[in-house]
C-alpha cells in the first residue's frame, strides 16, 4: 500500500495510487483542497497564462481544429474566466506537498481532479503519471527514470 514518510510518496513497483484521497487515508496529509477564490490562486496554469497573452478558450473552435486555444484578438474578462475555471473544477485546487514526488518503474499514479498542483523538490517519473485535465509542477529537479 502506498505510504507518506518523511514529506515522500513512497510507493512499491506494480502500485497504483488515485487522488484525491478521503480524509482519514495515509496520503491525506500530502494532499490539500484548496478554494479557488480569484485567477491568482490558478496562474501558474497554462489557460491562465495564454488568456492573460490574449488567447481565449473556445469550444466550437477547439472541436473543429482539435486544439485548446485560439487568438480571437479579444479575451474574456478575468470575472467570466475565473466563473469558467470554477464551474469546471468545481471550485477547488487539488494541491500535493511532498519533499520528492518519485513515480517508480511500474507504479502508476493518477490525479484525478480537473486542476492539480505537485510541489516537490525533485519529482520523478519512471512508471505512468496520469492526470485528467490540468496539471502544474513544480520542483527543483524533475527527471524521468
């Protein structure tokens, strides 16, 4: 079973691990949910930063050229993105705090929530690392195998 010691995500081969974790788990303590309350608690997202460059989301468009942002040389007002961005996450930030975040080869970890933070020294990926919608990282090192 996965554990926390000492600030690490400790994890053996062939372990899989999904977050958000309840609130009594082990891993509860690595894992914050924190309120979305203004564009400053998402910048470090890429939306966030493409729509402050003049970079809009839009559905129709996304569906017929298959990307995720478009220029429309206008942007939504900082009020209709951060009602967007809370619709969609359902208002909460899912944060992991961990000394080294280290995926093993054949463990897997999934972040299962729409906007997802990992602050962490150094990070590591040699088994599978998946997450749902966004994801930012933030570390000193990362590195894979």
């Amino acid at each position: 079973m996965p554990t926390f010691r000492d600030n690490n995500l400790i994890l053996d081969e062939g372990e899989t691990v999904r977050f958000p974790v309840e609130g009594g788990h082990p891993l509860a303590e690595c894992q914050q949910m924190r309120r979305i309350n203004s564009l400053e608690d998402v910048k470090d997202f890429q939306f966030v930063q493409e729509w402050a460059q003049g970079f809009e989301f839009g559905r129709a468009e996304a569906q017929r050229t298959g990307s995720t942002y478009f220029y429309t040389g206008s942007r939504l007002s900082g009020e209709l993105l951060l009602r967007y961005v809370r619709e969609r996450s359902g208002g909460v930030l899912m944060a992991l705090q961990l000394a080294d975040f280290i995926v093993p080869i054949g463990s897997t970890v999934l972040l299962n929530s729409p906007l997802v933070e990992v602050n962490a020294n150094t990070v590591v990926i040699a088994g599978d690392l998946k997450f749902t919608d966004d994801l930012v990282i933030r570390c000193n090192e990362i590195r894979g195998a």
